[in-house]
C-alpha cells in the first residue's frame, strides 16, 4: 500500500462530510435505480427451454421450485472450459449463504452454464459449492437472452479486436478457464429474473458484462472500505487453489 497523506482529525471530519454527501447521493439514486428496475414490463416467455439439472431435465419453469420469482446468475463455464471464469467463482463463493434468505422472500436462486452437466457437478464439488447449478448445453436459451455469442456477434469489431489482440488481463483469464479466447469469450456473464404469474413465466430483468460492479459486489463493497481499496491486479482467487478434480 502506498504512502498517504496525513492529516488532523478536523481534516478528516470536514472531508468526510463531503464524502457523506456524495454516499447519501449514491443511496438516492440506487433505491431510484431498484424502483424503475421494479416498473420494467414483463415479456412473456413464449419459448420452450430445457436445462439439465441433477434431477434430469427440466423446463424454466420447473426451476422456480414452487416460488414465484427465479433469480439466476449466468456463471461464465463453457463446454470447452476446464474451470469457470475466476470473476464468476469469487462470486458464487457467496451464493450459499445468501439463498436461505431468498427463498424466505419468495425468491428461488441458482447458476445457469453452458458446460455439460456432468463438467458442472465436477467442478461444483471442487469448489464445496452447494448452490443449484443448471446446465443451458444444447438450448438455444443463453443465445436468446444475450448470455453467448452468436457466430456473427463474434464478429463484431470490438469483439474480433479483443480475440486477435488481447489485453495482458485477458489472456491470464483465459489460462485460467483452459480455453482459447475465441472459444471461450463466446460465454458472458450476468443475471437474469424471471416471474411466474397465471402460470405464465415472464422475463422481468437482465443484467449483463461489462459491468464489473455485479462480479464480486459484496467482496468489492468490503474493499472499497479499506485503504488499499480493490487494486488493479487479477488477483488469485480459490479458483486457482483446488486442485483438479
């Protein structure tokens, strides 16, 4: 950490009530934010997807587990990964406390990926995960809801820039996950909420990369009080600490 400024502790106060101001700012907009996220309308989903779960294949709305709202995080891990995306696994490290929570206001949680569900269950134990964890393998489901690339989105300039000429960052991702790049930036990250209502499912909000707020937000909120704060290094995470399974 580097050296800092020091000061007098009426320093500090007159400082920290100009902070305040701008935190108090920050709530406001956030709790605006959450209320026209609330005011979206739904869209009725129409199609029919299937995903494999650990008790055979299921259709979206089987997923609910009986609770009229579905909040499901897409976890970067494609077909051809041999781990999931570090920034997804630092996430989902916390996915096993908060759900008990969820259920309790009515709202059923769990991962979505591409990943065949046999490579899902492998890793999923590797990490002591008991979170659900589906697999979309074979549904059109993650191209239809933006969580994957199409052949022609991967042609788009920004993307095809990123594959043909990659960032330090990123090609350290991509060891990590065991994957090529143009292969494995097909998989994105982000969340979706689905509600169930007359018996009807309806897509009510999505959020997708890039966005590096939703990857880690409770670790993030934790760092963001500290005086090193988050750091701009990739930083180790478990991901790297189990050995394979």
């Amino acid at each position: 950490m580097e050296q800092h400024e020091v000061g007098t502790r009426e320093q500090w106060t007159e400082a920290r009530a100009r902070l305040r101001e701008r935190e108090d700012e920050i709530s406001r907009l956030m709790r605006e934010a959450a209320e026209m996220r609330r005011g979206l309308p739904w869209v009725a989903v129409k199609k029919d997807y299937s995903f494999e779960t650990e008790d055979g294949p299921r259709p979206l709305a089987e997923l609910f587990d009986g609770r009229p709202q579905l909040l499901a995080y897409n976890l970067m891990f494609g077909p051809s990964y041999t781990g999931a995306c570090p920034g997804c696994s630092g996430l989902a490290d916390h996915f096993d406390g908060g759900i008990v929570h969820l259920n309790h206001h009515d709202v059923t949680m769990l991962a979505i990926s591409r990943a065949p569900l046999e490579k899902i269950l492998a890793y999923k134990q590797r990490m002591g995960w008991k979170f659900p964890w589906v697999s979309s393998f074979g549904s059109d489901y993650p191209y239809d809801f933006g969580f994957a690339l199409t052949e022609e989105q991967k042609k788009i300039p920004m993307v095809a820039e990123m594959i043909s000429n990659p960032p330090d960052f990123l090609q350290e991702w991509s060891r990590a996950v065991g994957t090529d790049l143009e292969t494995g930036l097909v998989e994105g990250p982000g969340w979706i909420v689905f509600a169930m209502q007359d018996g009807v499912v309806h897509h009510t909000y999505s959020r997708h990369a890039p966005d590096g707020e939703m990857l880690s937000p409770y670790f993030n909120l934790l760092l963001d009080q500290t005086p090193g704060g988050r750091g701009d290094e990739m930083r180790a995470t478990r991901h790297d600490e189990y050995p394979d399974s």
